[in-house]
C-alpha cells in the first residue's frame, strides 16, 4: 500500500525498519548530537528505548536514555526523560535522532 506519508528510516537495515514520520517532526532547526546533525522528534515508530541516565550535553545535563532500531539494534539517539534547566524543558519525552543514522523514504525531498 503506497503512503503520502514523508519517513525517515534506519540506514542499516531495509525500509520497514525504524520508521520515524516527519510530521512527528518537532522543530525543523537542526540539533547537535554525539554524531554530528540532528532532529529532535514529537514521536518515533518502530524504536526500543535503554534506561535513562544523566548526561552533560552541550544544553547542560539531562537525564536520557538512548534509543535504538527495534530490527537491527543501532543506536539511532536518544530520548530526553527528564531536562534539570528550566530553558529545556521542551525537549522531556522528545526524541533526537542522528541523521548519521537515517535515510529518506517514499521518495520525498
């Protein structure tokens, strides 16, 4: 069944693996994460989720928890549970996923 949907899936497996909607798309400026680009994510499919543990990222210390391809098990991103400055409580219960480790699909720009 053909989707006017836009997706972004996992780059190491085929395309019905880690399927991450653009319209769950939360902010179109890019993010920074461990491996360069990132987008920070409403809402993501097809994902397993690690235990949360604080971290010092460049915005300052938040409490996450890395997120992974349910098929192929890469480490896509992460998860912000819990963010201890008040500037970046917008980010709690968003994802950001690395663009090192997406592709898009369904043949968008």
């Amino acid at each position: 069944m053909k989707t006017n949907n836009r997706l972004n899936t996992c780059m190491s497996v085929s395309a019905t693996a880690a399927l991450l909607p653009m319209d769950g798309l939360c902010y179109k400026m890019s993010f920074q994460g461990s491996q360069g680009r990132a987008y920070l994510f409403n809402s993501v499919v097809n994902v397993g989720c690690g235990p949360a543990e604080e971290r010092v990222l460049l915005t300052g210390l938040h409490a996450v928890a890395d997120i992974y391809c349910e098929n192929c098990k890469t480490t896509l991103g992460w998860k912000y549970e819990h963010a201890f400055e008040s500037s970046q409580k917008y980010k709690e219960g968003k994802f950001i996923i690395e663009l090192a480790h997406m592709i898009k699909d369904n043949g968008w720009d």
